[in-house]
C-alpha cells in the first residue's frame, strides 16, 4: 500500500494509470497478492457458484463444433482466475468425450504471475498449456472464452466542459493528506475514443486497452472462419455512458481511493461501445444477450434437472436450485451479466 501512495505522491497521473498501480504494477497490488474470489473474498464470479456454468459453456463450446462437424479444436481462456471455470470446462467435455471422439486442446492466457501460480496448482492433473501471448497460438478452430475479462481493464474518464474535453487525473493531497481526483484538460484530442462514440457524449468512460485487446482477438478471429469469442461480464448497453467506477472489498462497495491495493477496483462494461469496436473492423457475427438468456437457451434447466435426479440429498438439492437461480435470476446476476458472442461473418 505505501508503495502505491509513493508512487502517486511523485505527481499527478490519469485514472488508468492509478488503476493499473493498484490492481497489477507492484507485488503489493490487488491481483498479485491476496484471496480475492470467493466467500472469503471480495467477490464471487459466476464458475465460484456452481460448476454448472463452466458445465453448460463446456456443452455450447463442444456443440459449437460438432454443428460444423469439427472434432478437432482448441479453447483459450484469457484471464483464468484460479482455474476454477478451466477445470469445469475441462472436465465436461473429457465426460462429452466419452461418447464423442473429440481432440480439444485448452490454453490459458494471464497477466497475473499470482493468479497463474493458482492456477498451474489448481489444474496440476488436467492437460493445460499456459502461452505469453495470442501470438503463441495457432488460430485455427479456435475458441476463445472470459468471463468478467474486460472490467478488470484500467478506464479513463473523459468529460465535456464547455466544448472542451477534459481527462481525470489522480494525485495525493499532502494537506488532506489522501488520495483526490481532479480534471484536466485533455492533452491528446484525437484519441480512438472519439471515432467510436455519439458526438452526443459529454462523459466517456473506457478503456484504451480493451480497444487494444479486441482489435487483437478481431485479428486471431480473421484468421480463421471458424474461430469464435465469448465473454460474460457486467454491463449495459447504450450510446451513452454512466460513471460506473466502483470499489469492492469484502463484497461491498467502497470508494476507489480507500486502501489502495487492497481494493478491487471495476466498472460497468457498455457493450454497445464493444459491438462498434468490432463491427468498426470488419464483418462479424455480433449477439448480446443477458447471462441468463444465454445459460437457459444452451440448456441450463434441463442439466439442473438431470443433477436433481441424481442427487440424493435434499439439502444439496435446494444448493444447486438457489445457485441456478442466482445466475440466471433477472433480479439477481441474470439480467446484470450480460454475454457478447463473436463469430466471423464470411
């Protein structure tokens, strides 16, 4: 944490950049240090309520292929976490397998060493490649998969202030003697940014790195007709942006600025702003739906009633119901989560 500070006390630097200090630039930052998914944690990602949600993306992934009668291909996961959605994945189609002859091979890309010491440790006993770089990988009948990837990019705040855009900028107060926000006038006016959002706009909130991560997944899904992107995170849609910046720590929000490195810092992905980012490109296949859509289109009732027959307990019965329900439940991460599926359109 007193590193962090130090680090912003020297002068004033953009969000992303405070951001990227808490989360990832010093052992002493958020991903590279503590228990952060979970119960213990501070806060649980869909693969930690049931295995059911790797099960069902498993089943779709498989069903994927075979529709194109391809028994043959590889899924990359980018930002695994503990491996907890990899080894559910994994598991599901070496059960598929059974009755299938299929020949799948799964790749992990992480950025943090923390999490892939987890990971490599989690998935000891499954066949897992870890690779540096999509350019490691062969991008043939390839299949892409995240979830809650693109939140846990660093964002920028730009804003509108009489014809103007402005930049928000973080800094350290010596006679408040905290962390503070201020806007500045922004330096680089021909940003991406702006070529991709409504003129209507007096706020934005993005991030220049999730641009930079898409129009690499748009060239790995160029490579090859087959190749596919699926990713769940929370959001919304819109040609408008909402300030979703947010704080989190045991499972409550906080502010950004509490207990730099021991805080998960995130926001609302808009996924209007991730359609354009691809359609701006070329020509791709692009469906949104809710989490809960896509989990009860690719069959997660009937696999809920499958596990139901078969366990025995009543109490381990009414578990598994209350964890489907949480995923799939409007009110609950149904309709907060949504999906983004990206296929080629040639």
């Amino acid at each position: 944490m007193l590193k962090i500070i130090n680090n912003i006390k020297k002068k004033k630097i953009p969000l992303d950049d405070y951001i990227n200090t808490c989360l990832y630039k010093y052992k002493s930052s958020y991903y590279e240090k503590k228990k952060i998914f979970g119960p213990r944690g501070d806060f649980i990602t869909s693969p930690y309520i049931s295995s059911i949600f790797g099960e069902i993306i498993a089943v779709y992934i498989t069903n994927y292929f075979l529709e194109k009668k391809l028994y043959s291909f590889s899924i990359l996961e980018i930002g695994a976490g503990e491996g907890v959605m990899a080894r559910d994945i994994i598991n599901t189609i070496n059960t598929i397998n059974k009755f299938k002859n299929i020949n799948f091979s799964y790749f992990i890309l992480e950025k943090s060493e923390n999490l892939k010491k987890k990971q490599k440790k989690n998935l000891s006993k499954l066949k897992v490649n870890w690779i540096k770089s999509l350019d490691d990988l062969e991008c043939k009948n390839l299949f892409i998969v995240s979830n809650e990837l693109l939140d846990a990019f660093p964002i920028k705040h730009l804003k509108k202030i009489k014809n103007d855009w402005y930049e928000k900028y973080v800094y350290y107060d010596n006679k408040k003697n905290k962390i503070i926000s201020e806007y500045a006038k922004l330096k680089n006016k021909n940003q991406k940014i702006f070529k991709l959002v409504s003129k209507n706009n007096d706020f934005i909130e993005f991030s220049p790195l999730v641009i930079e991560f898409l129009n690499q997944i748009i060239k790995v899904l160029k490579k090859n007709k087959n190749n596919c992107f699926l990713t769940f995170d929370y959001g919304y849609q819109g040609n408008n942006f909402k300030n979703t910046l947010q704080g989190l720590k045991n499972h409550k929000k906080v502010s950004i600025f509490e207990d730099p490195g021991n805080v998960d810092i995130t926001y609302l992905i808009n996924f209007n702003l991730i359609k354009k980012i691809f359609n701006n490109k070329s020509n791709f296949n692009n469906i949104i739906m809710s989490q809960s859509e896509f989990l009860t289109r690719a069959g997660i009732i009937e696999r809920l009633r499958q596990a139901t027959n078969i366990l025995t307990s009543e109490k381990d019965k009414l578990k598994l119901e209350m964890s489907v329900d949480r995923l799939i439940h409007p009110k609950k991460m149904g309709s907060l989560f949504k999906c983004l599926i990206v296929t080629n359109a040639n």
